[in-house]
C-alpha cells in the first residue's frame, strides 16, 4: 500500500494575477487488490473498507472537517468495497481532497466498465451501495474510460 498524504497548501497567487487558487488538502493511497476479478473478497480486501474509513475519519478530523466525516466513511466503504469486488485493475487507487468549498471521494478500479445502480431490492443483502453515494453526495461522476468514481461534498452552503 502506497500513502501520499498533504496537509494544507497555502493558497498560491496564479501568474495572471487574476484570484488566487484556493487552499488544497489532499490524502493519496494506492492499494494492491488481493482479490481476483469475480472471486469472492480475501481476507485482506474484506478488512480495507474498515481501515479506510479509520483513514477517512483520521483525515477529516486533522482537516477540521468533523461534520463532514460521516459522509466520507460511507462514500469511501461503499466505492472501495466496489472496486473491490466488481473491479479488474491489480491496484485500487483512493483519493480524498479539500478546498475551500469543496470535498472531493475518488476511487480508480482499473476496470472500463461503468457502474451502474442495481434496481433497489430492500429484500437484497446488497447492491444498494450506488443508490446511498447518490443519495450522500452532491455530485457524482464516472471518467469516461469507466475506471474513477468522483463524487462531491460541498463544504459551505450554497457552494454545490
């Protein structure tokens, strides 16, 4: 598992002179999956969500973003949790950042295949995962190659 953590960057004044970019937090970590496409969760992989969102609440709170760490944790468990099963990649790829108005959840799968929600079955012991990031973030996006889920908090009313 690789970690790049930054804490905050000071705003920097762009060359222009036009406004200054805002202040970035900013938390990177790659992780080799254990688990092979289509198999069912190892060990290891069945224990990262947790570590994450451990992670995730470690971040927010050295950020100063207390109320924002509940949704983060389920962001982070929901799109990790599915890289992990329904992704191709050999490495998940994990990345939280902050400006000033917003907060930012990627997950990178390596799989080109878009995810999409399953039809609700409140009966189902799962597929509900993409149903509550939509329900929890305000924006939600996958890259065009199919391979990043990018989903948005905002920080300050009125910034979504």
């Amino acid at each position: 598992m690789t970690l790049t953590a930054l804490g905050r960057a000071e705003p920097t004044a762009p060359l222009d002179g036009t406004r200054s970019t805002p202040a970035v937090r900013l938390c990177v970590v790659s992780l080799e999956r254990t688990t092979r496409p289509g198999q069912a969760l190892s060990d290891t992989d069945r224990c990262r969500p947790q570590q994450f969102r451990h992670l995730s609440c470690a971040l927010l709170t050295s950020w100063d973003l207390l109320g924002h760490i509940a949704s983060v944790e389920l962001l982070v468990t929901e799109l990790l949790t599915n890289a992990l099963q329904h992704g191709e990649g050999p490495e998940v790829d994990v990345m939280i950042s902050a400006d000033d108005d917003y907060l930012h959840v990627f997950v990178r799968d390596g799989s080109p295949r878009t995810p999409h929600p399953r039809p609700l079955d409140m009966e189902a012991e799962n597929g509900r995962g993409l149903h509550l990031v939509t329900a929890i973030a305000d924006e939600i996006e996958v890259s065009k190659d199919g391979t990043t889920v990018h989903c948005t908090l905002a920080l300050q009313a009125g910034a979504a």
